[in-house]
C-alpha cells in the first residue's frame, strides 16, 4: 500500500507531461505557434443589418431573422472568408464581424441581402443621357471615360439546350457586373457613362396596379414606356421596394445600362443550387443552376415563352437587391430544371454569381445601419492592452501568494504556470482545428480565470492548515485537507463552469468569447488542481523544508498560530538531562 501511494503522485505528473508534450507536438507538427485574432485585436470591418418585412414592413419574426442570418452566414462563407462571424442582435438587427482590414467588397455583396427574382427584359437602354456633342465633334463611337467600359457591348449569348447530353439546359450569359449584353435598341446608342464610384445602383418600380395574372402574358403599355425613356441610373436616388408582382426599371450594377423588367417569372426560392466551376475538359467558368421541382417547371414554361419574344425581349434578368446582375438569352425551352450561365467569367466573377444565386433567396430585407472598421493599430494597441492587464493580476495572485502562504507560493506559481501552458496551446489548437479567434472579450476570461485558479489554491491550502492545527500530522492533513477540499473545488468550478454555459448560449457578439474561455479556463483549473497541485504538495509535505515546519515553509508553528507542529515536542517540555550527586569521600559520616 505505501508503494501505491508514494507511485501515485509521480504518475500523475508524468501523465501531465505526456499531455503537454503532445500538446506542443501537434503545434510543432501544424507549425502553429500563436493564436487567431478576433476582429478587435487584428482589426476588420463590423456591419449592422436592420431587417424588415418585404413589401409590408415591420420586424420580421425570430425565425425569418434566424433564417435571414443562416443565409448570409451561408454567403460570408461561400466568399471564402474565416473567422467571421455572423449573429443576431434584438428583435431586427443581424451583426456581421470579418476580420481583415480590406473587405470591401464582401461588405457590399452582404449589402445584397434582399429576395432574388427572374424577370422579362422588354427594353435596355443607355443608363445615362449623352452629353451634348460639341459642334466641331466628329461622333467617334466611343464611350467617355469610365471606371469599366461595360457600355460597349459584347457578342449576343444564348441559351440553348447541352450538346453534350441530358435533357438539362445550358444557359449562356455574360460576365457578372459588367456583364455583357444584347445590342441596346436604338436609344442612345453610344452611352456616356459618367465617371463614379462603384456603388449599390438605384432601382425604381414602375407606377401602377400588381399584375395578377400570369407575369408572362404582361406587355409594357405606352405610359411605361414613355416613363422608362426619362428614367435615368443615379446612385443618389432614393431606393424604392422591389415589388415581385409589379413591372420594374432596374439598372445594372456599374449604372451603364437600364433595364424594362416585367413581373417576377420566378423567384430565388425556385432555385434549390448554384456553384461555380469548370466544365470537364473546359477552360472557362461557368455557373451551373439546379432548380427545385416547382421551380424547374417554370423555369421550362418561362423559356419556352422567352425564347418566342423578338430580341431585345428574350433576355430575362437576374435581380438582386432590384439590380440586375446578368441578362442572359434565350433561344429555346429548356426542360429538366438545370441549366448552365456561361461566358467570359474569371474564378471571381463566376463565385460571386454563384453565391448571389445560391444564397440571394432571403425572407426579409436589409438596410445597412452601420459599418465600423478597426485598424489593425487600434487592435494591437488593444492586445497589448489585455496582455499587460493579465500580466498586472498574474504578478499581484503570485505577490499575495507569497506573502500569505510563503513556500506554498511556489506551488502557485508552478501550478499557474502549468495552467497557462495548457491554456495557451488549447487556444492555439482550437484556432487551427475549429477556428477559434482570441477576442479582447476572451482575454477578459483568461484573466477572470487567473482569480478562479487562485481560489482553488486558497481552499486548499486554507484547509490543510485548519488540518495541521487540529493536530494532525503535515502528511496525514495533506490527503485528509485534500479530501474535504476537493468537494468544495468542484462545487465552485461547476457553478462557474455553468454560469459560462448559460451565458455562451443566451449571448451574442464578443460576450460568446469571454463565456468560451471562461468555460475552457475553468476546465483547465480543475485538471491541474487534481493533477498537478495535489501530487506536488504531497511530494513537499515529504521534504525537510516543509515537513519540519520551516521557518519559510508557511507551514511553521508561528505562522500557523500554534505552539508547535503535531509530532513535535515543546522545546520547554524536554526532560532536563538528570545530574549525578558525587559521594563524599572516606564514606558516610
């Protein structure tokens, strides 16, 4: 029995060796040595979503916004961004958190977050009135200068059924954004688009009644047409709702090109995928469509009429946000509800369709609040920050550790030490596997929890020292101090552990990761306790130094408040040494 007790410290700590070895291993084998940054230590850009109801207003539902966050969780990942994060915020806030400092141009594909439609094009035209021509001018052909030259059309593409194959379709369009389109009817010919910044255009629906009957039997009237020829493309207007069952005048994203929409022929829910990819033994992107069952039969319905119309009226428009992202063209019917978008797409343009298409079908629509970028300065101003506020409390727990307890202090410091050890590799390991990133909120729980491990160290020592005092002997009162500990431990770090759950599940934004590491810390607390501090001070209790009640030990008679240690005697109370009485000599008288 004395054998297993004496093995059983050393085997603790050789299991905690192997622990960290392997920890530090796999860090050396993944050459991962720090962790992942949140957006406020390594800066980023934070954008609020407001969210209503479409057409009628209002706050949407718990499930509409849940669903709405689902989706554009969906769309910030399918653009290949990590480590962002995607969370809802009272009854009609959505907060979406990339970390990086470039993102703009995912902060304007977030932006696109309201219900997709395919609609009829019955008329294009030059997004922009020409500018007077001076009277010497010969006409050149050529569009002023412009950020993309998008108002120079490419050839006409078509939609046509595969040649390779299946009853599915192909669906040929242009590029995404300054995509390629039809010959413009005969209105201004040569547009002038006027230099500016690439920005969300500004749609406009048309005055008038709903069309209640079938969207495809819809023609424009002379007052609609009268009216789209004095509408124009201004990134200053106002934006109007984009009305599914009413005619629409859209414009598409670079403000080049308008456009004269009929009613919605379908919409986003119709679309059940979308992916980007090159085609087996091509070259070129291209964007494959896969529609649901319901939506496939429109689909065949819609370009079965569409293909009838005299051109530019066989176009249908691909519409975001009412911006119209591709205008492909229909030649025939194509049955089997999938179809493929290509052209000239670069691996960029042909993703950012593929996702506008995937994850366009949202059930509320969004106005952007607000956007908040943090420099990645300001985050480093703030992780020093963190780290010296750690550091400060570290030194002051270790500061009392030793003026209280004296050589126990040591204990704390290794145990600390150990704890840090454990902790910094599991939140490395975590960044790595799952994506973990260290926010300023989660350095606030590491630090929280440098008070929690100190609390164990208090219970334990407090209660081998009432052990001592009662009389027992420093190696009996280590095990027995420990077996009454150990429950009041576990108590306190459940209750914490518990309260870190309830608020990681309850919380949103940067208050989950001070609950994540308060929970990961508290876990850890309770494995070195039982692993490392108990076994360490057994071995202490065997020493001289502590066994005999050192002077420096903290387990000395003064400083425990006693007159002497159990099994030590008084030094009063030590028999004096028994003098002899010498004998007169000669004998007795």
């Amino acid at each position: 029995m004395a054998t297993t007790t004496t093995s059983r410290p050393g085997r603790n700590l050789i299991v905690l060796a192997v622990i960290l070895v392997l920890l530090f291993g796999i860090m050396a084998i993944a050459k991962t040595w720090g962790p992942k940054l949140g957006l406020d230590l390594r800066g980023g850009t934070t954008v609020t979503l407001t969210a209503s109801n479409v057409g009628g207003g209002g706050d949407p539902t718990a499930e509409q916004l849940s669903e709405a966050k689902n989706i554009i969780s969906q769309r910030v990942n399918g653009a290949g961004v990590g480590e962002a994060e995607v969370a809802t915020s009272g009854k009609n806030h959505i907060t979406v958190s990339v970390p990086g400092a470039n993102q703009d141009a995912l902060v304007k594909q977030i932006g696109q977050t309201a219900l997709l439609n395919f609609r009829i094009v019955y008329d294009q035209q030059a997004g922009q009135p020409l500018p007077p021509a001076p009277p010497s001018a010969t006409p050149t052909g050529k569009p002023s200068a412009t950020p993309k030259p998008s108002t120079t059309p490419k050839p006409a593409s078509t939609i046509k059924p595969s040649s390779t194959a299946t009853p599915n379709g192909r669906a040929w369009s242009s590029v995404l954004g300054h995509a390629a389109t039809p010959t413009p009817t005969p209105k201004p010919s040569t547009p002038s688009a006027k230099p500016s910044t690439p920005a969300t255009p500004t749609p406009s629906t048309i005055p008038g009644a709903e069309v209640t009957g079938d969207p495809l039997a819809w023609k424009p009237d002379a007052a609609t047409t009268a009216a789209f020829a004095t509408f124009t493309c201004d990134k200053d207007k106002p934006k109007p709702k984009d009305e599914e069952k009413k005619p629409l005048f859209s414009c598409s994203q670079d403000f080049s090109t308008k456009y004269l929409l009929g009613p919605a022929i379908l919409k986003g829910t119709d679309l059940s995928d979308a992916s980007a990819a090159i085609p087996q033994n091509g070259v070129n992107w291209q964007v494959n469509l896969k529609f649901t069952g319901e939506g496939g039969d429109k689909f065949l319905k819609a370009t079965t009429a569409i293909s009838k119309l005299p051109p530019p009226s066989n176009l249908f428009a691909i519409v975001l946000d009412g911006v119209t992202i591709s205008t492909p063209t229909v030649s025939q019917p194509i049955p089997g509800g999938q179809a493929q978008i290509t052209g000239s797409f670069t691996e960029t343009e042909a993703r950012d369709l593929g996702n506008v298409l995937k994850y366009g079908a949202l059930p509320v629509q969004f106005d952007t609040s607000s956007v908040e970028t943090i420099s990645a300065q300001l985050g480093g101003d703030q992780l020093s920050a963190g780290i010296t506020a750690g550091l400060i409390g570290l030194a002051l727990v270790v500061l009392f550790s030793f003026l209280y307890y004296r050589g126990l202090g040591i204990v704390v410091v290794m145990s600390l030490m150990v704890a840090a050890a454990l902790t910094y590799a599991a939140v490395v390991l975590l960044g790595k596997s799952m994506g973990f990133a260290l926010t300023l909120s989660g350095i606030a729980g590491l630090i929280v929890a440098i008070g929690i491990t100190a609390d164990s160290f208090v219970i334990y020592f407090e209660r081998l020292r009432d052990e001592v005092r009662e009389g027992r002997s420093l190696r009996s009162s280590v095990e027995t101090g420990w077996a009454r500990a150990k429950h009041t431990i576990i108590a306190a770090d459940s209750i914490s552990l518990l309260a870190a759950v309830v608020l990681y599940v309850l919380a949103v934004g940067s208050v989950k990761g001070f609950a994540f590491t308060l929970g990961l810390t508290t876990l850890i607390d309770l494995f070195v306790v039982f692993v490392f501090t108990k076994p360490i001070v057994t071995l202490l209790a065997r020493t001289d130094f502590f066994g005999h009640g050192h002077k420096l030990s903290g387990l000395d008679p003064e400083h425990l408040g006693v007159e002497r240690l159990p099994g030590q005697m008084k030094p009063s109370a030590r028999p004096a040494a028994k003098k002899s009485t010498p004998k007169p000599v000669g004998g007795e008288v």
